[in-house]
C-alpha cells in the first residue's frame, strides 16, 4: 500500500509501543471484540463488525450480494467500474473521488453495472475511489494514476 507522509516517528515505552504518520490518507481498521483501532487520518465514521455480532444489519442485506471492481489500476487516461448486484432503478449508488489530501474531486450517480470514469485531466499521483451503494459506504479503492 502506498502512503504519502510528511513527517511521522516511533515512540516506544515499557507498556507498548506507536509508530504514527503525519499526512496519512490510507488508513485500516483492526482490533477483536474488545479493542478496535483505526490507523489513519481518512477514516472517517466506518464501523466494522467482522462476526457480524450485535450487527444491525441483516446478514442478507444488499450489500453481501453486491460486488465492485476497477480496471485498469494502475491507469493513465479512466478507469471502468464494474458494479454486479445493483439495483439501478433507486438512484441511491454512487461513487466519490477524492485526491490524496482528500480533497472531493469527482462524484457521480452509478446507473449502470460498467461505468468509465474519466481521469485524463487528472495528474499523475493516488487517488481514492469510494463507491456507495443504497448510500451506504460499500468499498473503497485506491487509484494509481500514471
């Protein structure tokens, strides 16, 4: 994974130990049932429940039967976005593009299953993908524009 960072240190102790970054925008989330830690400055408001415990989401919701996927990435001029499992009439999908500071570059309706999504006026540099189905966050992509 790609991380672009200003400035960052390691502080160690006798009760554990850090390594942090300044400039962060990747980030991931883990933990166990008790602790949960999420690395990164893009986080956000996810929650992830991995075994789906106390989970207000049943486990046949859309977004199990849902699937994404980009091509090509690394990319030079667009990159197509394949959506299965969709349902086009609600107008509820969509996707966001942001640049590496996090900065809303792009956003558009999802209406159908491939999607080309333009990036020549773009400089080469990471981007971030995010796609949302039935608004509701459902993956997240890293762009590597050449």
């Amino acid at each position: 994974m790609y991380s672009i960072n200003s400035s960052g240190n390691n502080v160690s102790s006798n009760s554990g130990s850090i390594t942090y970054s300044i400039g962060q925008v990747f980030f991931s989330n883990m933990g166990d049932n008790n602790y949960k830690l999420a690395e990164g400055i893009q986080n956000g408001n996810q929650e992830e429940n991995s075994n789906n415990e106390d989970s207000d989401v049943p486990e046949d919701d859309f977004s199990s039967k849902a699937n994404v996927l980009i091509y090509p990435n690394p990319t030079t001029d667009f990159i197509t976005l394949v959506t299965e499992g969709f349902n086009f009439n609600n107008q509820l999908n969509s996707y966001q593009l942001y640049n590496y500071q996090g900065k809303l570059i792009n956003q558009s309706l999802i209406e159908n299953q491939n999607s080309r999504i333009d990036l020549s006026n773009l400089s080469a540099s990471i981007y971030i993908l995010q796609v949302f189905a039935e608004e509701n966050l459902l993956k997240t992509f890293k762009i590597v524009k050449q």
